[in-house]
C-alpha cells in the first residue's frame, strides 16, 4: 500500500504569539490528530513558519512545502484554517483554486470545515470567500492601526526606531 503524505503547514506570526490557541503546539496536535485519521497508511511532513505575518507568502517553510506540490510530493496539505496559509485573498485563492487542483493536491483548513475533496469543480462558495475577504480586512486594518499609532508618537514627539527588515539590509549590501 503506498503511503499518503499528508503536509501539515504550521505558521504563527508574532502578532498571534498573544493567543493561545495559534501556538505551534495547538496547531501540531490539531493537524496531526486530523492526518491520521486521513488514511490508513499516512507519512505526515510538518512545515513550521514561527515569526512570519500571512501577508507575504515568501516564508521559508511555506516555499519548501510547494517545491514538494511542485513535484508531486504531497497528496494532501492541512492548515489550521484558512489565515495560517495567507491573508491574502487572491494568493490564498490562487492556491485553492487553481495551484492546488493542478497538482491533484487535497487541501484541508480544519476550523473552517473545508477539505477541496468535498467540493468539485467548486471551492466553497460564500463561505469560503467570506473567510477570505475577514482575514484580508484583519491583514489591512492591524496595518493601518500600526501606522496609526506610529504617527501619533511622531506627532507628540516621542522616539521613533528605525525598522530594518532583512529584505531591506539586502539591499544595502553591495
């Protein structure tokens, strides 16, 4: 009997480091209870992206895990729920609906009650792309607060540090 490899995306980004429920360990217990009862003889990969927000699907984890859909590694990809994979509506879209399907790659968001297997030629309707759009305000609207809040220590003077991203240092480096 060939083994059915089911991928367990983990990601926790810094902001969701306040809830309990997002750690790594809830979310490993989670999927991995859920992958074995996915088949008889299931090999479960786990792809962890600790410290990476959902607005940017460049992670580490998350590009190795689709080098593997790439070359049809992975039967099946599990989340926790929808946000784990992306805020973005169109990127996270873009995977169920057409990146996913290509590769015959089964895709499962636990807390949302959606597994791709359940929905053919289809990808969940009002549902899911209300789930989509909710992640997606979340994304913008902590951005906008974050600024927010940023101007108004500006505004009264206060100090305002300087942040470097690792995308910006590359680029100061001849």
């Amino acid at each position: 009997m060939e083994k059915y490899i089911v991928a367990n995306y983990i990601r926790l980004s810094l902001d969701d480091e306040k809830y309990e429920s997002m750690s790594i360990e809830n979310q490993q217990n989670l999927l991995r209870k859920k992958a074995e009862n996915l088949s008889e003889n299931v090999e479960i990969l786990e792809f962890i992206d600790n410290g990476y927000s959902g607005t940017n699907i460049e992670r580490p984890a998350l590009q190795k895990l689709l080098e593997l859909v790439r070359i049809n590694k992975i039967d099946c990809i599990q989340v926790k729920d929808f946000s784990r994979l992306g805020r973005s509506l169109i990127e996270v879209g873009d995977f169920v609906e057409r990146v996913f399907p290509l590769y015959q790659t089964r895709f499962i968001a636990v807390e949302d009650s959606f597994d791709t297997r359940n929905f053919k030629g289809d990808t969940g309707g009002l549902d899911v792309s209300f789930s989509f759009l909710i992640n997606e305000y979340y994304s913008r609207d902590l951005s906008e607060k974050s600024k927010t809040a940023k101007y108004a220590k500006m505004r009264r003077g206060e100090y305002q540090s300087k942040i470097c991203t690792s995308s910006f240092n590359r680029q100061q480096i001849p």
